[in-house]
C-alpha cells in the first residue's frame, strides 16, 4: 500500500488551512511586528487569511493577492488589538504574493496553491463489435475538492504492461449534473478479438487541475454486434451507488430494459433515451454475482439479452493519515504541545497520496507550512484528507496544548 509523503511549502505544497481562528483580543503574540498568515492552498478551496497590524487597531487595512495578471483585493477590519480576518478563493494554481498595500511598512508573504485534484473512470461496454467504430465508452472526471468541475479531455488507449499503449481515442469533457463531474464520450474501434484491456488518462485544460489515470476496464470484443450490451464501473463495490446502464447496439430502435440481480429483478422496466436505459444501483453483497439486461423493443421482433458475471469488491476503506508537527508525529489523544512563540513545519503521510486540508482553531496560526503558536491555550488541528479512486475521505482532529513551554 502506497504512502505519499506530503509538505507545506512553496514548492510541491499540498497542504491546506481552512477557517483559522485568529487570537482573542489582547492574547499573547510571537512579535508584536505586523504580519498576514494564510496557507498553501488548493485551487478552488476556500482559505482563511488571518493579519495583525498593531498601529492600525480598530481601523481597516488594504490587502492583495496576485498571481501574474490575477489580483484579488481585500479590506479587512481590526479589532482593537489589531487582529483581523478574511477568507480567499484562490482560481489559479502557482505561487500568490499576499500583501498589504497601503501600510508603512509595506507587509508581504507567499504561498503555494496547487491545482484541485481529480480522479478518473473508464466506462465500456461489456462487449463490443471487431473493427466497427462504437461510441458507447464514457469517461468520468471528478474535482476531489474545490467547487468547479474539470475541464479538457480524456484519452482512451488500450493498456500494454510496461508502456503507455496505443491512443485508441479522445473525447471532450462536458457538465453532468454534478457540479464537480464532468463527462467525455470516447468513439473508438476494437482491433483485435477477446479480453481488450484500455484505460483512461485526464488531460487538463488548464493548470488549475491536476492530472488522473483511470483503472484498467476490460471489454471483451466480439465478431458479430450485440444487440444490448451492459456499460458500469469498472470496480463494483458494497454499499456505493453506481450508475449502469443497457446500450443499444446503432440503429437498434427504442424499447425498455429490466436489470436482474441474481435472477431477481431490480426495479421495473427502464425506456431507453437515446439507445440507453440507465439505473442507479448500489450492490448489497461482495462476491460473485450476475447481472442480466432483458431488451425488449418497441417494434415486434426486437429483443436481446446481456448477461455478465461481475465480482463485487468490498466497500472502499477509509483513507489513512500520519500527521507530523515537526520532528513529531502528532497524537489523536491529545498529548500535542507547542512553546507559545514558537513555529514548527506541518507534513503529512496519507495512504492514498492525496492532498491534506487543514484548518485550525485556538491562539494558533499557520502561514505558508508552518503552525505558528501565538498565545496560550489549546489548538484543534483538524486534518482531512480528499481520498482518491481507492480510498475514501477521511478526517482527523488533534488537539495541540500551547504554553510557556512545550510541557505534555
């Protein structure tokens, strides 16, 4: 099982603070100089930008954040101690400068945002005809965080161990219904007969997504066309719904389909649109099952019927995380301490190599990738992973106690 280790930082920074809790009127400081704190960021993911200005208490101060020709302003009311706080979406990926721009002296920091993360799914049909041209494979992309769904397009080649493989098509990414999904149907033709391993690779628009690779999808090729054929995800699990769908072979006429489970049916008879019937399932039991498609059309004489044995898997796991406070691994049981006045560097070990938000609440700070401790009392760190095609979500809190010294 893979572990990705994961650093706040300028570069290749992949971890978030979302909703810092700036210090209480009057807490104790590391400085009494001025400073922004935000952290290294995730396109499309809301942050917090926390500032001190002590000669500018009950006042408002002036801040930008740019990114080449990008410029965000903001204005940000100080309470009496000089303490305020904002929140900023970032749009772009790259290196922001954040700084005020109307104080003497002028204040300034940089931060990291990386591209949202995505994850891809390839979609065949259960079978398909030899050297005939068939546009029934879909591509999924998915944004694991953020609020905007991928754009670009996905490429369909066919899976060879030890080499990319042949580029067997390319489609364009369209909007589902999901705001952060979209969808890409990929024409291509079969060349060779039996199992025919393919895969999906997401190629961005631009950089404020980063790139994914689908599982291996299996379709078996076959000489003469199927009249219906099944299309769903590649990896079948207990417990999450997935769409599948019957595909009428071209120029087979409308009808409906029942879908059976092990020979019980699933629900009614679904019509198909435009040569598909589709029908959301969520597996109740791993193991080997079958599922079957009954066609029937709405002219005399056209029925069919596809039966596939599927295996489906156990329910994804959780994510895992190892949360590090500098030299320290961090503990779910509370036992965290930092010396007020004191800054340590925030890593992190997740099993699927995917991106950490953090937030942060309490007399705590963290600017860039690094947890600042401003004044006494306890911090909640709270750590969460986005997952992957593998894993689910997952988060975790540690309470971190601030003191005169680092006393557990």
């Amino acid at each position: 099982m893979r572990r990705s280790r994961v650093a706040l930082g300028i570069t290749g920074a992949s971890l978030l603070a979302l909703g810092l809790a700036f210090p209480a009127q009057g807490a104790p400081r590391i400085t009494p100089s001025p400073y922004l704190a935000t952290a290294n960021g995730m396109v499309g993911v809301t942050e917090s930008l926390n500032v001190f200005f002590p000669k500018a208490k009950t006042t408002s101060v002036s801040i930008s954040a740019t990114n080449g020709a990008i410029s965000m302003p903001m204005n940000i009311a100080l309470n009496p101690a000089g303490y305020g706080t904002t929140t900023w979406t970032p749009s772009a990926s790259g290196i922001w400068t954040i700084s005020s721009t109307a104080m003497t002296p002028s204040v300034s920091t940089q931060v990291s945002v990386l591209p949202t993360a995505t994850s891809t799914a390839i979609n065949t049909p259960n079978q398909l005809q030899l050297n005939v041209e068939n546009a029934g494979t879909t591509a999924y992309v998915r944004a694991l965080a953020g609020t905007a769904r991928p754009q670009g397009s996905v490429t369909l080649r066919k899976y060879l161990v030890g080499t990319n493989g042949p580029v067997l098509g390319t489609g364009w990414l369209q909007p589902t219904s999901d705001p952060l999904v979209s969808v890409a149907n990929i024409p291509w033709t079969p060349d060779a007969a039996g199992a025919y391993p393919v895969f999906g690779t997401y190629n961005q628009q631009t950089l404020n997504f980063s790139a994914s690779t689908s599982t291996v999808e299996q379709p078996d090729i076959v000489l003469f066309a199927p009249m219906v054929s099944y299309r769903f995800a590649p990896a079948l699990r207990v417990g999450q719904a997935s769409n599948i769908n019957a595909v009428l072979w071209s120029g087979i006429v409308e009808g409906s389909v029942g879908f059976l489970f092990d020979g019980v049916g699933l629900r009614g008879s679904v019509p198909t649109i435009n040569g598909v019937a589709t029908m959301s399932w969520t597996p109740p039991s791993e193991g080997l099952h079958f599922l079957r498609a009954e066609f029937t059309g709405n002219n005399p004489g056209y029925s069919g019927v596809s039966l596939q044995q599927i295996k489906v898997l156990p329910a994804l796991p959780a994510d895992q995380l190892v949360v590090s406070l500098g030299a320290s691994t961090l503990n779910t049981n509370g036992k965290n301490a930092m010396a007020r006045g004191t800054s340590q560097v925030l890593s992190s070990l997740a099993n699927s190599g995917a991106p950490t938000l953090f937030q942060i609440t309490g007399p705590c700070v963290i600017a860039g990738n690094r947890l600042n401790a401003i004044g006494n009392g306890s911090c909640v760190l709270t750590a969460t992973s986005v997952g992957s095609g593998a894993f689910t979500p997952v988060t975790v809190n540690f309470t971190i106690t601030i003191g005169d010294v680092a006393a557990l």
